[in-house]
C-alpha cells in the first residue's frame, strides 16, 4: 500500500497571511499583541501587576518584541500555588470551559478558555489538520481522550472548524474504531503514535488495513521519533504529522509539521517561541537546543508570560520548502524536569511520592519502570516492603497491593502494575533513590 | 499456648532462598520446620526457628523484611483420620495458613487462624494438645 492512498492530493494553506508573512511583519504583529497582553494582564492579574512591581516593570516599557526578555517567567509551580483560577485574567462570566492537566504533586493543574481562546485553538488546529491534507470532505476519526485533557476536544473543535466529519471515537476501544474507520471510510485519525502503531497492528492482523481509506494521522501529546513516524507511514500507507501543544498554552495546535517534517511549524502569531539556555536562561542560537519557553499573545482566560515548558527543543527562522515562514522548533529531545508521557498522560515521580503518604504517614522507596510493550506504554510500580507493610498473610499482602494501585491509578490517571519488592533492593545513588526507569527509546 | 512464627518476604529471583538459609545459618539459628507460600512476584518463608528473636534480628540487619507472629503448633495422633479429625474441629475457624511442623516421633501441624484464642480453646476442649516453646528446638539434638 506504499503511499497509494496520498497521491494527487495537494494540501492547502489554511491561513496563508498568517502562515506565510514575512518576518518583519510578524515581529510586528507580535509586539502589537504582546503590548497589548502586558497592559491588559497587568490590569487584570494581581499575580503578574506585582510581579512586576517588584522588578520595577511597567506596561509602557514593553513596547516590541524584543522588550519580552524583560518580563517574568511562569513555571507549572506558579499555576499550582495560584489554583484553581488564580491566573484567570477575565471574570467568570467570560470563560466557557476549562480542561485540567496532571501537576507535579497531587493538585491539576486548570487551565480556561474564553469563547475567542477557544475559537483562536480551533484555527491553529485547522490550520494543522490543513497542513496534513484534511479536507471538508473527509471524515476524521478523533481518537484522543476527551475530557478534561485537552486532546479530544480540541482537535474535535480544530476539524469542525475545517468543516471536516467528526468522529468522535475517544480513546480506547480498538476493535470499534476499526469497524467505524473501515465503515465510515476515515481519511484521517487523530490520537497518540502509540495507540496509532496499536490499531495498526490490529488492522494488520484483522486484514482490514487492504479497506480502511485512511491518507492522514495528526499525532501528538506524547514523544516519538522518525523512525516511528516512517514505520506508520509505510505499514498503513498514510502521512503522519506531529502536532504539538500543552494545556497551559492552549492544548495541542502549538506547533506541527509539514509534509516536509523539517521541524513543527510554531503559530508564532498567537504564541512567542523563545529557546533558552535552561541554566542561564539566555536565548540559544538558531539551531542550538535549549528549553522552549513560551508566551501566549492572543489568550484572553489565561495569558502567561513566558511559560516555561521544560521540553528541550531548538529554533530555525528559514522559511521552509512548503512556503510556510513560522519559525520552526525541531523534533524534542527531552525535557529538563522527570516529567513522564505515559499513554499521553503527564505523570511526575512526585505525584506517586505524594499518592503513597496516602498508604502510610512516610512514603515508601518505589521505583517507576515506563516500557513499551506491544506499541502500548506500560508502567510498573515497585514499592519496597519495608517492615511496616509486612505480613505474613498472603491476603494481606495482596490487599496492600490492591490498594497502592488504586491510589495510584486515582492520582495517575492511568492504572499501574504494582509490584512489591524486598526493602533495600532499589538501588539508591548517593544516598538518593532513582525513581524512574524508561525503557522506551522516544527521544 | 502460642509459640512465634518468623516470617520473611523473598522476591522471586535466583539464590534469595539461599541468601536466607546462610545468613540463619551463620548466626547459629537452626530451622526446625518451614513452609514457602508463593505468588507469582513473591514469596513468605515462614519458618518454626530455634530462636526466633535472632532470627528476626539478623534477617534485618540482612536487609530482609523479617517478622513474628503467633501461630498454634498443635500435635496429632500417629494414625488414620487424625487429619480430617482436626478439620472437623476447626470447621468454622478462619484458618490463614497451616503447613507441617517436622518432628520425630509426632506429626503437628502449625496453624495461623483469624483468632487464635477461640481456635485454642476449641483444640483443647477435642483433648488435642499443643506445643509450647519447646516446638522450637524439638528436633536438637
């Protein structure tokens, strides 16, 4: 099925001004919205108005893009001790959902969309889907979670946007999202690299992949490399795209790739990339890798200054062969924080940390081991059975195990195999247990 | 009449089982009878020892998560039936775990129940007599 389904079909630019200007005009298209970002938070967000009291920052001294070095950073910490709504820089009245991430300990972090937020995500998502030669015509099978992570809904609003089929499959479920992709004749599939290898190894095996019509797949909320993306790409006959975003700037519709995938092409008109030296926190040069940090300019619920992303990434400013001129931020390379992408969920050490005080006043060693087994993401728990948990009952034995997994599944979000092991037998490096073992090769 | 049962909790993996037996062994702690109850990820040695308060102590400073507890260790007649003689009696006990106790002259059993007071009780009113400490060295030369 080499590529048969992807001929003769040329992708459009969704929104050719923005997608296309020249640097000039973008650079001040940007210092337009981001003086207007500043004063209007400092106005409205008692955080940031003393925040920059504090530094001696003003609205008027930001006055182009080059003054965003001047303003403060945002960490996921800021958004935790300001829960739920903290940050929200418009009233009540004005926003119309919420979706909710995993925060580094037991509270989500919340983030708010006003009605022009959510319409502003449902045109970086267009502009994405687009990009990956959906049409109007075509029916495209969303198959992230919906709820409070914002995959589902946001690249449901971002293909009615289009003007293309929903389908709103969730996650979950194989054998009924192949009869309904075979049936319904998708053309293209939303939903993580994992979960797409998954279906296509059930496609493969039910013979339904010589049927299926599907010529598109937008992955994202999780990392994976070329190699995966070229082994979907042949095994399904398809071009696969990577779509990039988090909550805390809008949800995914950041950034994507072309079908040159030379880099994600960031929406550089709603969002200012930055790429910085973690340590100092000085601007990487054009192609050298630092964090991305970045400030949201058109948010109107939760404008953040210079977020700080924590994914490793670099910049390139080139205009690409597809005629795009966003600048463009490569494939990731890590992260500078222990966070974890499990199954497209976010999941820190320290939420498990803080989920076990609920099986005991101090937490146990535990270790986590993140695999991939069959193109699905795995995680084990081993938990050291220090005197405390011990019995010498089988049942209750058991019965601790049984109740570490469902706290940990409440907290995660996602159900580990817990696994008791003898004390001591968690390797600790100067003094300090390691927590995290990743058996995946994603970066 | 309870005697002290030393429990440990062995990982299933190559040479746990030795690394337990040596490290009683050096400290001069003889195993008297013992019973593996295994899971899938885990086992519990659980063992009658000569000493039992040694034998904990030395399995911690081992590393190993080491306990007592009470158990019953009840003696039976040499002789048909006397098995399902005791079942009878112990019908509507919650019974955790029983395993053999290995002894020269008589079989016993060691039994852990929900309450081992009311499991007693009943032994000794069907004239079944328990062991007392003296289990712990029964086989000593």
């Amino acid at each position: 099925m080499e590529q048969s389904n992807t001929e003769g079909k040329k992708k459009m630019i969704w929104n050719e001004t923005k997608e296309c200007m020249s640097r000039d005009e973008m650079s001040n298209l940007q210092g337009v919205r981001l003086k207007k970002m500043v004063k209007n938070v400092y106005h409205s967000v008692e955080f940031y108005r003393k925040k920059m009291q504090e530094i001696g920052l003003e609205p008027g001294d930001i006055a182009s893009i080059e003054d965003i070095t001047k303003l403060p950073f945002t960490t996921k910490d800021d958004l935790r001790d300001t829960y739920p709504f903290g940050l929200f820089a418009v009233p009540d009245s004005e926003v119309v959902r919420v979706h909710a991430s995993s925060g580094t300990t037991g509270k989500a972090t919340v983030v708010g969309y006003t009605r022009r937020d959510i319409e502003n995500w449902s045109e970086c998502v267009a502009r994405v889907l687009a990009m990956a030669g959906v049409r109007k015509s075509d029916k495209i099978q969303v198959s992230y979670g919906y709820g409070l992570f914002t995959g589902g809904l946001g690249l449901h609003y971002g293909a009615e946007n289009l003007g293309a089929t929903v389908i709103p499959m969730s996650s979950g479920n194989t054998k009924k999202q192949i009869t309904m992709m075979e049936d319904f004749g998708c053309a293209a599939i939303a939903c993580t690299p994992s979960y797409l290898l998954h279906l296509t190894e059930a496609l493969e095996d039910s013979g339904a992949i010589e049927r299926i019509k599907l010529r598109a797949a937008v992955l994202g909320a999780e990392p994976w490399t070329d190699q995966m993306r070229e082994d979907i790409e042949k095994r399904l006959g398809i071009h696969a795209h990577d779509i990039y975003g988090l909550s805390e700037i809008m949800g995914p519709g950041v950034a994507a790739d072309c079908e040159y995938h030379k880099g994600l092409h960031f929406y550089a008109d709603h969002f200012i990339p930055e790429v910085l030296n973690p340590e100092t926190l000085k601007p990487c040069k054009e192609g050298e890798t630092g964090e991305l940090v970045i400030t949201p300019i058109t948010k109107e619920a939760l404008p953040l200054f210079r977020y700080r992303t924590k994914d490793l990434t670099s910049i390139a400013y080139e205009p690409c062969e597809c005629g795009r001129t966003l600048p463009r931020i490569s494939r990731f390379t890590g992260r500078t924080d222990d966070m974890l992408i499990i199954r497209g969920v976010n999941i820190f050490p320290s939420q498990v940390e803080a989920a076990l005080l609920d099986v005991s006043e101090t937490s146990p060693h535990y270790l986590l081991i993140v695999d991939r087994v069959g193109n699905l993401d795995t995680l084990e728990v081993w938990v050291e059975v220090e005197e405390r948990f011990f019995s010498d009952e089988i049942r209750k034995l058991e019965d601790l195990t049984k109740k570490i997994t469902q706290i940990l599944q409440q907290a995660l979000g996602i159900a580990p195999k817990v696994k008791l092991v003898e004390p001591r037998s968690i390797e600790r490096s100067e003094g300090k247990a390691k927590r995290v073992i990743d058996k995946r090769k994603l970066f | 009449m309870l005697i002290k049962q030393l429990s440990v909790f062995m990982e299933n993996r190559q040479g746990r089982l030795e690394e337990v037996s040596e490290v009683l062994s050096k400290n001069d702690v003889n195993i008297t009878s013992f019973s593996l109850a295994d899971t899938s990820e885990y086992g519990l040695l659980r063992m009658i020892v000569d000493n039992p308060m040694r034998g904990r102590n030395v399995l911690k400073e081992a590393g190993f998560s080491a306990m007592l507890s009470d158990v019953i260790a009840v003696k039976l007649p040499h002789e048909v039936g006397a098995l399902n003689k005791i079942m009878k009696v112990l019908e509507k006990e919650n019974i955790e775990y029983i395993y053999v106790l290995a002894t020269g002259e008589h079989p016993s059993l060691i039994i852990k129940a929900d309450n081992l007071e009311s499991t007693i009780k009943n032994l000794k009113e069907n004239h079944f007599s328990l062991f007392g400490e003296e289990a712990y060295t029964i086989n000593n030369k």
